[in-house]
C-alpha cells in the first residue's frame, strides 16, 4: 500500500499529500461520548480543545484502539483579517505577510555554551504567543526608517475554523463528540471496558461544568457438555474467534446432539445391563465380566454414533462456503459448532464408555419402573400400531403434509437477513446538496427534538458531516442521529419496535429530509461493504453526469411508487452551487501577473488559508490569512477585490478574471473507473427480495437509459442473491456426501435411502412455523434449515 501511496504522489497536485489511514474500518465505531457544558462557562472550542489535547491522547493510549475521532465543535484559530486599502497604503502585498508570519513564528538552538563548568543549552524561542505578538509582528521598513508592523494593516482576532462536521444532543444544542474506533479483528468487548474504565477516571480531571455524556453495548450423559464446550473454546481461542452471538449460537445448536450421543451409549449398556441380570438372576455384576458388558454395550452403537455425529459436522460444510458478508456472520458459528461436535465424537467413543464403567453400578432400575417412561410408552404405543395397521394411509397424510408446505412456502418472503433489534436505532436522513453549515445545525436540532418528543426515546445524539476521521467520508448534507431508547418497562402498552418506528416516521416531518431508519451496527456492515445505507441501492454510472442524474432522477419517481417502498432519494449530482474565476491570461500579464499569483488571491485571501500554527504547549491552533468579508460575499464585491502586483500597481480582480456563477457536482462518485449516482431505497412492511424483483421490472418497464449505461442493484439484495447462488448448488454437493456415510455406515442402500426421504418431512414443519410467525426466507433461516437437517 504504501508503495502504491508513492507512486500517486508524483502524480497528484503541489501542496496534496498522502497519508495511511488508522489500522480500522467504520464497523469499528464502538464507543460514542459527548462533552456538555450546561453551566456556560466554556465555549464550543473550549470543548474542543479538551477532547483534541486530552481525551483523545489518553484513549488512544489505550490498547487495540485504532484511533479516537473528534466530532463537531469549533477549532480555535488565530485569523489575520486583511484590510486590502491600507495594505495598497502601505505597499505590502499579501506573499509578503505570508512571508513575514511564517518568519515570525519559529524556534530554533545555538548548540552549547560552557559558563562556570556548567553546559548550557543555547535556544530562541519565537513563537506567537497572543494577539499582540500578531500585531507587532514587523513586515517591513519605510523609507524613513519606521517599521510596518501586521497591526497597521490588518486586524487580528480569535475565531472558528471552518468545519464540515456538527454534533448535537437532545435538541438542547451543540456538542462535542468523540467516536473510539476499534483495530480491525479485535474484541469490541475489551475494548469498550477499557475505554469506559479511562473515561471513569478522566472525569474529575476535567474542567468545572463539563460533563461527560455516554452513548454507546445426569452426571454421565453431561460431563460431556463443559468438556466439548471447553474444547470448542479452546480451538477458539487459537483462531482468534470471539465469543459473540454467533459463535455461542453455534454451540447452542451443538448441545443437543452432544447429549444424544452419550444418551444413546448409557441407554444402550442398561439395556445390555438388564438383560444380563435376566440371563443371571442370582449373580453379582461386578469386576470382569461388568467390564466386557460395558465394553460389548459401547462396542455395538459407538461406530454408529460416531459417524452420526460426523455427518451433523459435515452438514454445516455449506456454511464454510458462505463468503463476503454472509460468510464473516455465519462463519463463527459453524466454527463452533463443528469444533463441539468434533470434540462430542471423540469424547462419545473414548471418556463416555470408561466413566460408565465406573460410575453406571448397582441398581439399574428397569425402564418400566419409571412413570414418564410409562406415561411416554402408553401415549405412543397405540399411535404407531394404528400407523403399522394402516401403512398406505399414513404415507398419503405424510405426503399430503408435506404438499400443504407449498402454500406457505408460496407465500414467503426473501431478505438477506431478519432485522435484529438491536435496541438502538439510526435516522439517517439525506438532504440536498449546497446545504451549509448554520442550516444543518438548525435541521439537526429540530430533528432531534422532534425524535425525542416520542416517550420511549431516552437519549439522541445527532450528527451532520464527518468525524475528524478517514473512516468517515459524509458530507454535510448526510445526517446520522443515533436514538437510544428506555428500557422495554418504561414503554407504553402494545407499543413495539416496529410500531415505535412508524410513529418516529410520522413525528420527524421536515420539507427537504427524505427518512431512513436503520440498525445501527447492521447499517455499518452494509455501508462498508456497499457503500449503501439503504436495505436496496440503485447504481446508475456513465459517462455524462447530467445524464446520470436524469436516469436517477427517474428511478426514483418510480421506486417510490412501489408497494413497501417508505422512501426514496436520488443524490443530486449538479445541484452544487460554485463561483466561477476564470482567469485571462493576457491581462494578468500586462500587469506582471501569472496565474499562480492570482489563484494565490484567490485561494488565500478570499478562501482563507492556514499558513501555519502556535505552539501552546501540547495543543496546537491554526493561523489564517484572509480578507474581510464585505470583500469577498457576492460576486460584484469580488470584481472589486483589490490586488497590488509587486509592481506597486493597484488592480482589482475583475481586471484580470471573469466570475460568474453556475451550477456542477457538489460530489463526484465513481465506481469501477465511471462516474456513477445512487438512490437510496428504504423498505418497509414488506419483503426484499420480492420488492425488488417489482422494482427491476418497473425500472425496466419505465425507465430507458442511453448507451452506454448501465443500471444495478446493490445493498442487502445483493448479499442475499450471491449466497444464494452459493447455496443453491452447495447444499446439494453436502446432501450426497452424508448419503454416501449413510451408505457406508449402514451397508444397505435402502437404509440410506430411507433415512434422506425423511428430510422433506422434516422440513415441513419449519416453513409452517416461519409463515405463522411472520418471517421470510433468508441466510439465516437457510442456515436453521441445514442444522434441522442433520
């Protein structure tokens, strides 16, 4: 990688640099945390300053922490307000204050001196300390030999640096936020306790009136159970797979089959135990000969059982095949069920006969003595006389079951995944391009105050534009309010999740803001690995981004009539506002100008550039250089801008440039080397994959590109296609193998043969379950389905 960094930097202009960003990714943003002053005896840059030089270097001191990223607030700055007539008054031009700044600002050493046998370090320190160090600062003298201080032809104040991220809590206000970021393949778990540990202990270290706001988390049949799970863990831990959701859910569906095995080894050798008492009434089961009827007992079903529990390990091999996201989810858990099982096999046919040996003595009390065996024995037995008595019969109910699945199965829906509450929730809203900043902060508070007026919500912190981060590349037009709720106790009765989203749906109502309520963790993984913040995503790319946005435009007119579809939002290419300066060569030159001298002008004085910065200690603040802003808010003002060419001249910047406004892209995406524009679908109500399938068809019924376009669909469809495709030819490949072990376990085609017929029956009362609870089909129910299987 950083190779490649070398190899663009030739290519890339004067003053761009290229850095290697943190060792994480935005799945990584684990921790949130805002600072509030509600006394008013700190300022937003105040706030600022303690999370830029203390919170941040003390969280990220803190291990696997990739680095902490600072969200909103107002960067203190020194700003140098240039007075453009008094500097023709004077004759300075503008490199000349740069110059005499940057000269001004600095420290250096005079190596060593010897004074009374002693070493001295020889320093000058020339650092800009306070406004009035700027003031004196000295840029030249007049002919009479009186120097021209920085003072007299320009006005020095504090103020903030422009910003393109805001942060918000609760409507009450501006704040400043901090997002920890997590290394890539760490333990979030750790992670978070060592960071809410850290801020426990900065608390009192901050100012007076700061608070820190936190956001964002049978002996013999069972002795195998601690020591596969043991086992499990052990391999685990090796790997480097966390126990999380997943992994433990993998060892959840292994404990059944784990007791089976031992279950079906201790029923085996009463069984043997009994019958030998019949065949001895008189005689004592013990020493050698209890042995051999133990060993004869695990001898008979344990080759059975251990290729039983090898064919469940084998049946999770299309889950190992699952790749990209799918594969990362349900990875950990196939792990860990394998590792379980794996480690049941070899405890089945070694520790679970010698431990019957010693601990299954004495009395073995017979199964009929036992009132739920009798209860069970009473209950089945005339079910399977009736079923043997009519064999033809009970096939035909079995199979007309099993056609009945067709008609729920009809009627499923496809998603990649089921929506997991995640006790949280993220609006995440678009507005249109050209926003500013004043205007995000005001849409920002009423959103939130709007959101917290529902009373399930507890707590909402907003923010406009990106962190202070490379893993964050939002403009200021993307809202993402995170919206924690109070416990389920505290909710009002009949209210669920679903139903509190629709009602947050129908109170945040803003002219401009297209809503999205998504998963906060799930909207990471998908934003990630798409780029897509919407459950469905439409990529329009070509060549002609008017063209582009004119297709967009009319995807979007048609999503939204779409049955599911709650909303949909084309990006706007070409609503980006801009002032054109085109520069006229020939009358720049005539004046001694080129057109490096007066882009500087432009870039410096009317956008203000930051020459350098104080040293303050640990902390340091920009320096900016600009004009006042009557000269530079409208276009006439700047046809007026005056320039002094180091001729001494005194021009305006309508003398050498033409301006004018017009429209362009306020952001240019490309994907594979092609300009491209996305609209974000939202769904709701119904199921992805067949609100998509309508929505192709649609597009493709209404919308016509021009050559050379092209239309695709990305987000969780995408996901749940590419494993389905995967699954669709892997879990066949899985089917055969098991029937060849079936085979080669039971000798008989048949037996095999009879055993597979079982499956379809078997799945039948899965599909009636889903159709009866409300789910649709999905990875996950496929991966359930695998596991009921085996």
């Amino acid at each position: 990688m950083l190779e490649y960094l070398n190899q663009a930097q030739d290519r890339l202009p004067d003053g761009v640099t290229t850095t290697l960003g943190p060792d994480a990714t935005g799945v990584g943003w684990i921790y949130q945390y805002a600072l509030v002053d509600r006394s008013g005896k700190h300022d937003l840059s105040q706030l600022r300053s303690v999370q830029d030089w203390f919170l941040k270097y003390e969280l990220k001191s803190l291990p696997n922490v990739a680095e902490v990223a600072t969200l909103g607030g107002m960067v203190k700055q020194y700003q140098v307000v240039l007075d453009p007539q008094k500097m023709v008054a004077y004759g300075v031009t503008q490199r000349e204050i740069e110059a005499a700044l940057k000269g001004a600002n600095q420290e250096t050493g005079g190596a060593v001196l010897e004074l009374a046998e002693r070493e001295y370090m020889v320093r000058a320190s020339g650092y800009l300390e306070s406004l009035e160090d700027f003031r004196n600062v000295p840029l030249r003298t007049s002919p009479t030999g009186i120097p021209i201080l920085l003072g007299q032809v320009a006005s020095i104040q504090l103020g903030p640096e422009m910003r393109r991220g805001i942060a918000e809590l609760d409507g009450e206000g501006e704040v400043v936020g901090g997002v920890v970021i997590m290394r890539s393949d760490k333990n979030a778990r750790e992670v978070i306790s060592a960071v809410k540990e850290k801020l426990d202990s900065l608390r009192a270290s901050l100012p007076a009136g700061v608070e820190l706001v936190t956001l964002r988390s049978s002996l013999v049949a069972i002795i195998t159970l601690p020591l596969g799970i043991l086992m499990a863990f052990i391999v685990m831990r090796h790997q480097g797979i966390n126990a999380n959701i997943m992994s433990l859910g993998g060892i959840a569906i292994a404990i059944g089959a784990m007791v089976d095995a031992a279950v079906v080894m201790i029923e085996n050798a009463h069984k043997h135990i009994e019958t030998w008492k019949e065949q001895h009434p008189n005689e004592r089961l013990q020493g050698d000969t209890h042995w051999q009827v133990i060993g004869k007992a695990a001898a008979e079903v344990g080759p059975a059982l251990f290729f039983s529990l090898l064919i469940i390990t084998l049946s999770f091999l299309p889950v190992f095949t699952l790749e990209a996201q799918e594969g990362r989810l349900f990875g950990p858990l196939a792990f860990t069920k394998t590792y379980a099982m794996a480690a049941a096999a070899g405890l089945s046919v070694t520790l679970v006969p010698v431990l019957m040996g010693y601990w299954i003595r004495g009395h073995i009390p017979n199964e009929q003595q036992n009132p739920l065996n009798r209860w069970l024995i009473a209950a089945y037995r005339p079910v399977l006389e009736a079923v043997l008595a009519w064999p033809k019969t009970t096939l035909a109910l079995a199979l007309l079951v099993f056609v009945s699945s067709l008609w729920p199965l009809s009627r499923l829906g496809g998603e990649f995944l089921p929506a997991m509450d995640e006790g949280d929730l993220l609006y995440m809203p678009s507005a249109l391009p050209g926003l500013p900043a004043s205007k995000a902060t005001q849409l920002l508070q009423q959103t939130n105050r709007m959101i917290l007026s529902v009373p399930e919500v507890a707590q909402v912190f907003g923010k406009a534009g990106r962190a202070e981060t490379a893993t964050d590349p939002a403009p200021l037009e993307m809202f993402e309010t995170t919206v924690q709720f109070k416990p389920r106790d505290q909710w009002r009765d009949g209210m669920t999740p679903e139903k509190l989203i629709d009602e947050l749906d129908q109170v945040v109502k803003v002219p401009g803001l297209s809503n999205i309520w998504v998963p906060p963790i799930r909207n990471r993984i998908d934003m990630l690995a798409t780029g897509i913040k919407s459950p469905i995503g439409v990529k329009v790319a070509g060549t002609s981004l008017v063209d582009v946005e004119r297709i967009s435009r009319e995807i979007e007119v048609v999503a939204k009539q779409v049955p599911g579809v709650s909303s949909a939002l084309a990006e706007r290419l070409t609503g980006g506002r801009y002032v054109d300066i085109k520069i006229n060569r020939l009358a720049a030159a005539r004046y001694g100008l080129n057109v490096d001298e007066v882009q500087a002008v432009v870039s410096g004085a009317i956008g203000g550039s930051n020459i350098g910065e104080t040293v303050e200690g640990l902390a340091r603040y920009p320096i900016n250089l600009r004009y006042p802003r009557e000269w530079r808010d409208s276009p006439e003002a700047l046809q007026r801008l005056p320039i002094l060419t180091a001729a001494g001249q005194q021009i305006t910047l309508g003398s050498v440039a033409d301006i004018s406004l017009s429209e362009g892209p306020p952001m240019l995406r490309s994907e594979n080397g092609r300009l491209s524009g996305w609209v974000y679908v939202d769904v709701r109500d119904r199921d992805l994959a067949s609100t998509v399938r309508e929505l192709q068809q649609r597009v493709a019924e209404s919308v016509q590109p021009d050559a050379g376009m092209t239309i695709s669909y990305s987000g969780q469809f995408e996901f749940l296609q590419r494993a389905n495709a995967r699954l669709t030819w892997v879990v066949p490949a899985t089917l055969l193998i098991i029937f060849v072990l079936l085979y080669l376990t039971f000798n008989r085609l048949a037996e095999a043969l009879l055993i597979m017929a079982t499956l379809p029956f078997a799945l039948t009362g899965g599909v009636w379950l889903l159709y009866w609870l409300g789910f649709n089909l999905s990875v996950a129910t496929g991966v359930g389905f695998i596991a009921l299987a085996c």
